[in-house]
C-alpha cells in the first residue's frame, strides 16, 4: 500500500507523518500519532465516540481519511485542557456524574464545544439536537445534557 505523507495541527502543535492511503483519521490519531482520545465505537459513523473538531466543525473521525486533513487544525478532547487545567466542559461533565463507562464522553464533549462555540447560551432542545450524532449506553443522557446546560451558564457568568 502507497504511503502519503499528512501534514496537520492537532491540539495546537504540528503533526507530520507518512500514512497508508485509506487510513482514517481515527488510526492515524491514535495508532500513528498516539492521541487516545477519540474513541473507535462502531466504526461505521453511528455512534460519535470518534468524533473531533476539524476547522471548527464536528466531524467522524472513523469516516474521514487522514490524508483528507492535510493542512487542517484539529482539536480532540486531550487538547481541550490548558496547564492540567480541565476545560468547563470537561468539568461540568465530571461535577454532574456524566461519565460512567466514558467510552462517548470524548464525543459527547466534542459535540458540545462546538454546539457552544456557536451557541452560547443554547436551550435544552439545542444541546439535545447537538447531541443527536451520539450514543451512550450508560447515562440515559440526562446527566450529559445538565452537563452541557452548566458549562453553558458557567461560561456565560465568565464572559460578564
């Protein structure tokens, strides 16, 4: 199989790496580059355990080829803290008990900073539809969404 060699942001340093034609970006962030963080679910597109920012938009890792990236910024879940400092949404997810088995927590977190990157001050119906990608087997989502909806009002009360 022909390599290609990649060339991307993730989490804010420069990543550069010769990679199988066809790999997605799911391997490549974790078998290649070693970022953990997105999660391989059903490999299929279905579940958003594999789900990062890519340019400022929510994408499918386990659906994107890595070669399709090149010259992209890409943000995952272990690039959200600053200096060991938790990121409001990762915080408010482990102050309202959001994460039991944690397998679509890195999702779910993706889904949200985007949806709060746009939306600030969203509504419960908002983070709901924001969330829709994603499938947890754990919670029953009340506690992900309360998570959501607290990161919200804690970073509007910051922004005043």
């Amino acid at each position: 199989m022909a390599k290609v060699p990649v060339q991307f942001t993730l989490n804010g340093a420069e990543k550069a790496e010769f990679i199988d034609s066809g790999t997605t970006l799911l391997n490549a962030l974790r078998d290649k580059i070693g970022d953990t963080s997105p999660k391989g679910g059903c490999h299929q597109g279905t579940c958003g355990a594999c789900s990062v920012i890519i340019d400022g938009e929510l994408r499918l890792s386990c659906l994107t080829l890595a070669e399709t990236c090149s010259g992209a910024a890409i943000t995952t879940t272990s690039g959200l803290s600053e200096g060991g400092v938790l990121h409001p949404l990762q915080r408010a997810f482990l102050d309202a008990f959001a994460t039991q088995c944690g397998f679509c927590t890195p999702g779910m977190i993706m889904a949200a900073k985007v949806l709060l990157d746009h939306t600030p001050n969203p509504s419960r119906e908002d983070v709901v539809e924001a969330l829709s990608g994603n499938i947890c087997r754990c919670t029953g989502y009340e506690p992900i969404i309360q998570a959501v909806l607290t990161a919200a009002r804690s970073n509007s009360q910051n922004a005043a």
